[in-house]
C-alpha cells in the first residue's frame, strides 16, 4: 500500500507563525506518497504525525529534525528524512526496522557513523550524500548484508581507508563522487580500500563514481579488488592526468569508462583497453587529449568513443575511429575537430573535422594508411578465444601488409551494430533511485539505455538484456550504424563467410583460429559466461540446412546475419561490403493521395547499409529529389510533398560503402513510375460545385414536391372530413384547409 491516506493533527499553538487560513482546520487529510513532505512541522515532538504503524513510506524531509524519531513503524521500507539537521547515525538503532530498504539521509549534518551489527537486515539502499561524513568508520564484520547502493557524494571524505567497505558484501554501486578524496595529505584511497572481509576482493561491486573527486591517477592497487566492475565514473575530475599501466586487468567486464570534463586528462594509454572485452562505452569529451591510438579491439565490441572538445592532432592515427561504423561510433564526429600538429603540410595543415578524416586519409593512398594497424585486421580477433590476450598482436603483423582497408571478413548487413549488453536486468526493482546511473548520457550514439547496477539474485541468468539502441542523429556517424532496433542477441553465435563475399583479407595473413583447414567458421560474436554453460562444443558446428525465415520484402525485415546468429539458419547468399549493392526490387508505389505516395520495395541480396529514393516529375529537367538514409531494415518509405495529378519517376537504390547501386539494365527493376492524385483543392472546388448543383436541384425538386403534396393534401383532408367526420382532427385540418 503506496499511498497511505494520513490523518494529520494540526496542532494549533499561539507562537504558530503561519498564514492564518492554516490555522483552521483542526483535522487535515494528507495523501502521503512515496517521499512527499506535508510540509507541516507535526513533527515537532518525534512520534507526532506519525502515520499509522502499517505504513511502508514515510517522508519526513525537511523537518528540522535533529534525530529521527524512536517510533517509526515497523513495517517502514522507505524512510527518507533528507534536509534535516541529523549528525549521527548508528546502523544498529534502525535494526528494529526489519523490513526497511531505502534509507535517504541527503543533506544533514552526519559526520559521524556507527555500523556495528545489528542494523536494518533488509537495507538495501543508503543514500548519505551530502552530510559531513570526514571518514568511514571501519567494518567489524558485515553489518549491512544486503546493502547494494551506497551513496557518499558531496562528503568531506579526504581518505579511504583499507577495508573500509568490508561491511557490505552485496555492495553493487557506491557513489564517492564530489567527496575530498585525493585532497588531503593522506594520500585518496588506500591500497586494499576495496577489499572485503578477509582481503577478499569486492566482488560484487558494479559501479563506481569517483567524479568530482582530487585524484590523480587510477591505481590497479584498489581497483583490482572490483572484478565485477562493468562502470566507472571519472567526470570533472580537476586533477586527473593520465590514465596507464595495467589499471583495467583485474576489471575484464568494464562497460562504460566515463572521464567526461575532466580538464587536465592529457593521456590514456589505450592498449589498456586490452584488458576490457566488453568495453562499449568511452567518455572523454572535454579533457585535454591530443591522440587516442587505436587498440585491439575484441571481435564483439560495438565501441562508442567521444572525444569532443579534446585538443586532437590531426592525424590518419585517428581514422581508425571512422573505419568501420558498425564497430566504433564516434559520437560527434563532425563537431570533432582536429588541430594541424606544429609545422605539419600537406592535408593536415588546417584544422579538420574527425569525420573528413577517412576521405584525407584514403586519397592519401599513402604508406601511413597501410601501417597503420587497423585492430578489425588483427587475426586474432576472430579467434574463439575467450579473452583477447594483449600479445601485442597488431605488431606481429607485417608492417606492409598489402590489405585493402575495406576487404576485412565482413558480416553481411550490419548486423554488429546492434549488440546486446550481457547482462541480466534490473532486478527485483529493489532500489530504484539506483539503477538509472548511466541512463542520463542521452547523446552518445550507441548507448545502453539501462544500465546494470542492481544485478540482483538473478546471476547468470543472463537474458539478453536491454537492447542498444544507435543515435539516429545523422551528422556524426555515416550511414552504417543505422538500424532500427531492438534485437536481441543469443550469445553463442557464429558465422561463417556467405558464398560471394569477400574474405581477402584472411589468406594474406596467418590464421590462427583452430578452425584453420576445415570450414572457415568465425566466431564473431560476444563470448559471454552463457558460453561457459556448454555450448563451445557448437564452435564449427555445420550450419543447418535450413533458410532463415527472411523476407527481403518484407518491412522492419531482421537481418538475415541476425537472424543466423540466433537459429543458424542459411541466408541468401550476400555480396560483400566491399561490392557496390544490387539494386533493391521495386516493388510498387501504394497509399498515392495528390501530395504523398508510399513507396515499397525489397531488398537485394548484398551487405546494404541504407536505402536512398530518389524521384522526379516527368519531364523535370532539374535535379532528382533524394531522400537521403533510410534504414537498412525498411522496406518502404513515404514520400510528401508531391505535386497532384503529376507522374512521378521514382527509384530506389540501396547503399554500403563501396557506394550505391546502379540501376540495372535487365532483371528487375529499381525503378518504376506513378502518378498522383488530382489536387485535393480542386477536387474540393469540384466538390463544392457539385454539391451546389445538387442543392439547387433539391431545392427546385422540393418547390415542386410541395406544390404537389398541397394539392394532394388538400384532397386527402376532403377525405378525412368525409369518411371519418372526426372533430378532432377537423379543426386543425379545417384550419390548414382555410389557411
Ligand atoms: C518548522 O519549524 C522550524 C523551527 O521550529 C521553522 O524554522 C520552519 O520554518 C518550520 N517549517 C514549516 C514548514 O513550518
Ligand atoms: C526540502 O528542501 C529543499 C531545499 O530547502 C528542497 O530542495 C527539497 O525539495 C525539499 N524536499 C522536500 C521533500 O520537500
Ligand atoms: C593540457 O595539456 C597541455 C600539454 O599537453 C598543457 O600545457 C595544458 O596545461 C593542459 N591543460 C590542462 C587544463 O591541464
Ligand atoms: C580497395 O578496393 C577498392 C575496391 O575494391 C579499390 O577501389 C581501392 O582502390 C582499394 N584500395 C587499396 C588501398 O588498395
Ligand atoms: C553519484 O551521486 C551524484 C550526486 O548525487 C549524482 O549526480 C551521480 O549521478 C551519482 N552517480 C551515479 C553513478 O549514480
Ligand atoms: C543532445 O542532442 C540534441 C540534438 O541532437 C541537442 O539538442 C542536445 O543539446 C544534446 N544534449 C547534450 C547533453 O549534448
Ligand atoms: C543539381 O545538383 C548539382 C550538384 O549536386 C548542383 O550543383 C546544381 O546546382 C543542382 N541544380 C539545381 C537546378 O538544383
């Protein structure tokens, strides 16, 4: 029960400083919802106003209350007595509070702690941010066993000191952000701050926001005790240089590396990233990078990368951002720009936007571009493995390998750039204020839209989880990251090259996968712990003999790799990414009014990345109007904006990056021709003279019909006078008969 309806005595004093229409009522009834005040001081002596002893919510906020009341109901599950004037908080008074979950203490004067055991054993979210909290007290023991949020922000925290969260076993997101961390001279946070009784490491532990906090440098001494970390949050850090060594090898689930604003980050060694398979998320807008090199990436990872308002020298180094849109999204890149390095020539003697990069780079056809170490070549990204080993692969390769840039083993309809985020949901809904950590990055292209903070009893159990969903503001990134979603992944995919696609690029270099000399199956796709549950044995395993249930005409169509993945069905064969697309089938032009028409069409069977329709009067010797891109699974598009009663040549032609299709001179046609309907406003004009017409001949009908019908009246009523001789209906029939 929500909503409980509280009965509120309004005491009535004399000192009483309120309007005096307040002062009336002698009973009020407020309807208290989750965390809302009455803003009344009822509570002025503890237990006044207090709400009946089955409540589960309770706000008292803003209350001046300098303790919390000693007769809270026991059922209570939500307490929140933010801006308050509490100092001290001993875990173990709320113990009778068996059932308590959220506990909000935001804004008061605690500065000082006492977990101890005995407290609230269903606690699991304490949000104590901005109290005076100068340090943690330590653990003796678990005091908080189910505690999964623990919000510290805004504290005057200097140090942390080993062991400090030691007490909270289940801890899944703490929240440090905006403490004194790193200011003092005691050095931020200690060597083993994050381990758990007995040293173990805090295994349990997702999320971690250190923004806003003075440290200068990340230390695989603390963070090696979070292996489960999947976020970390290092925004607006002032003192923050650089980020190196071997900071991520204990933390391979890392998700999301958030460094937004953090104005002196000058350095990030990528090849850490290494360490980070599932890396899907960097944050680095406003800082102060002038490079950000490319790494090995794993062969699942959709990587979303911003560098906006970062210092960035021009250089093809950072092409790799660009390459391949359905495995890195720049967020912004047309907004990015690059600085030419002191005393550069050639292309990169002004400034540049990242996105005009590529272009430079590829007519530059220059050594640079094959040196370069584009990570979607390493072999060893296709290999099964479950961790891509940091052997430093990019650099065994011969330097001058003569690859195409485009001809890497491609899956066919961009079927990467939509992933699952592994991991299980949002739990039991246990603690909602803490499961929206990352949902506030609103812009950044490929985004995950629930964040996994409350993993809560559902280990592995992964469902494919929420689904990302690409940006669709179409400035930053080009035509391939643009699919409609949601799909849902299964995690033990493979996929091996169609008939007709290109796979140049893997007889040029050594292939290390085991299934080098039998079917050339690639693992593509994420390796995931639903993996470790039996299914490797599925690696290689022949494809069915079986056509996927696709439908190239059919609209908001899955892709057939996508389709692959889940049920190892067989898709019609593709050509290439690297080929130039057949073009699409027209179908027809349906829903034609005299401004609109829907066009239909179905997919060719190549690596499309995106539709174009581009159409023209008959007769117009002007330029085609294109409608620019349109989803790679549509297979219809309106058109507006016609002109009414007018043949219209339309085609539809299919895009990738080798470029759009041409249309074909047999086959099937791309093409086809309509014509509108006549305007609406002359049909309208028609209409109403018509209707004018009408009415005139009804009105003229009518004038005759009535002459008629008052003879024929006149007849009648003779009739009745005679056959019935009825007084009552004589009189007013005699009185029309006379009038
Ligand atoms: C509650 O009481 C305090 C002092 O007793 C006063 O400052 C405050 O304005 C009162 N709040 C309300 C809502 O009446
Ligand atoms: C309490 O007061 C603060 C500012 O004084 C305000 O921001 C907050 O919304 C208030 N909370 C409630 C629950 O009324
Ligand atoms: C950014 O880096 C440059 C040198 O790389 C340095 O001179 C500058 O002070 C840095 N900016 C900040 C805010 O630390
Ligand atoms: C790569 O292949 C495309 C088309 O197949 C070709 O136009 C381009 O010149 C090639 N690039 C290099 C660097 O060989
Ligand atoms: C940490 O707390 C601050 C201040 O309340 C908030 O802005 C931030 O979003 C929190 N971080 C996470 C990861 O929830
Ligand atoms: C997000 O993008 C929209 C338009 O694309 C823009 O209006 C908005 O300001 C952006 N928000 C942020 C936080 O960058
Ligand atoms: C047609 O397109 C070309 C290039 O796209 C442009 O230069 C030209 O001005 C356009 N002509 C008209 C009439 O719009």
């Amino acid at each position: 029960m929500r909503q409980a309806l509280l009965l509120l005595v309004v005491v009535l004093r004399p000192s009483w400083a309120d309007p005096p229409q307040e002062r009336v009522p002698l009973f009020r009834v407020t309807r208290q919802g989750p965390w809302e005040s009455s803003g009344s001081n009822a509570t002025d002596s503890p237990c006044e106003g207090l709400p009946a002893a089955e409540a589960t919510t309770l706000s008292l906020a803003n209350r001046s209350l300098e303790r919390l009341p000693g007769c809270l109901p026991r059922t209570l599950r939500r307490l929140d007595a933010s801006h308050n004037l509490l100092r001290a908080l001993s875990a173990s008074e709320l113990g009778h509070l068996e059932q308590l979950q959220v506990l909000a203490l935001r804004h008061n004067r605690i500065a000082a702690l006492r977990w101890g055991p005995g407290g609230p054993a269903g606690l699991r979210t304490l949000d104590l941010s901005c109290n005076q909290l100068a340090a943690l007290p330590r653990c003796a023991g678990p005091a908080l066993s189910s505690l999964r949020a623990l919000a510290l922000a805004g504290n005057p925290l200097q140090a942390l000191q080993p062991r400090t969260f030691a007490c909270f076993p289940a801890l899944q997101l703490l929240n440090l952000s905006f403490t004194a961390l790193g200011r003092g001279p005691q050095g931020g946070i200690a060597e083993a701050a994050f381990a758990g009784e007995d040293g173990a490491p805090l295994a349990t532990l997702e999320v971690l926001d250190l923004s806003g906090t003075f440290l200068e440098r990340v230390e695989s001494g603390w963070l090696r005790d979070l292996p489960k970390l999947t976020s970390l949050h290092l925004r607006k850090m002032p003192r923050l240089t650089t980020l190196e060594g071997d900071i991520f090898k204990a933390t391979p689930n890392l998700q999301q590396l958030d460094c937004q604003d953090s104005p002196a980050l000058a350095s990030v060694a990528t090849h850490m990233f290494q360490d980070t398979p599932h890396l899907q998320v960097l944050l680095f807008q406003n800082c102060n990078l002038s490079s950000f090199p490319p790494w090995t990436l794993d062969s699942s990872q959709v990587l979303t990368v911003n560098l906006f308002g970062n210092p960035l020298t021009c250089s093809c180094d950072l092409s790799w951002l660009l390459m391949d849109a359905k495995r890195t999204v720049l967020s912004r890149a047309a907004d990015t720009v690059c600085a030419p390095a002191a005393g550069s020539r050639g292309p990169f003697s002004a400034s540049l936007s990242l996105s005009q990069l590529p272009g430079v780079c590829q007519s530059d056809q220059s050594a640079t571009l094959r040196a370069l170490h584009l990570p979607w070549f390493d072999p060893s990204t296709y290999a099964p493995g479950p961790t891509v080993t940091p052997s430093a692969a990019p650099d065994t390769r011969p330097a001058g390998a003569q690859q195409n840039v485009s001809k890497a083993p491609t899956v066919p309809v961009g079927s990467r750039a939509i992933a699952a985020w592994p991991h299980s949901d949002a739990g039991e809904g246990t603690a909602p204020s803490t499961t929206n950590s990352v949902a506030g990055h609103s812009n950044s292209s490929v985004f995950p839209r629930a964040a996994s903070t409350t993993r809560t009893q559902q280990q592995g159990e992964h469902a494919p989880g929420p689904v990302l969903e690409p940006d669709i503001s179409a400035a930053s990134t080009p035509l391939a990251s643009k699919h409609l979603g949601p799909f849902t992944t299964s995690w033990n995919d493979i996929h091996s090259p169609q008939p007709g696609q290109r796979t140049q690029a893997t007889p040029q270099v050594p292939n290390p996968t085991p299934s080098e000399g039998g079917i050339p199956v690639f693992l593509l796709d994420d390796y995931s712990e639903e993996e470790e549950k039996g299914t490797e044995e599925e690696v290689g395993a022949p494809y069915q003999d079986v056509s996927c249930d696709y439908h190239p005409c059919k609209h908001l169509q899955t892709p057939c790799a996508e389709l692959q993945r889940r049920s190892r069905c067989r898709c019609p064969g593709l050509s290439g990414e690297d080929t130039i697309p057949d073009p699409p089938r027209l179908q027809g032009v349906t829903e034609t009014t005299d401004t609109s028409a829907l066009v239909h069409w179905c997919a060719p069977n190549s690596v499309v990345h995106g539709y174009q329709i581009r159409y023209s009067a008959d007769g117009w010797t002007g330029n085609q109007s294109v409608v620019g891109v349109i989803y790679a699974t549509a297979r219809q598009h309106p058109l507006y904006g016609l002109s009414p009663g007018t043949t219209y040549r339309v085609c539809v032609l299919a895009a990738n990056r080798a470029g759009l299709s041409q249309p074909r001179s047999s086959g099937w046609s791309a093409c086809t021709a309509f014509t509108t309907k006549p305007s609406f406003a002359l049909l309208l004009a028609g209409l109403c003279a018509t209707s004018g017409l009408l009415l005139v001949s009804t009105l003229v009908l009518s004038a005759c019909l009535c002459r008629r019908g008052r003879t024929l009246r006149l007849q009648r009523s003779d009739t009745h006078l005679l056959a019935y001789k009825n007084p009552a209906f004589d009189y007013p029939l005699g009185l029309q008969t006379v009038s």
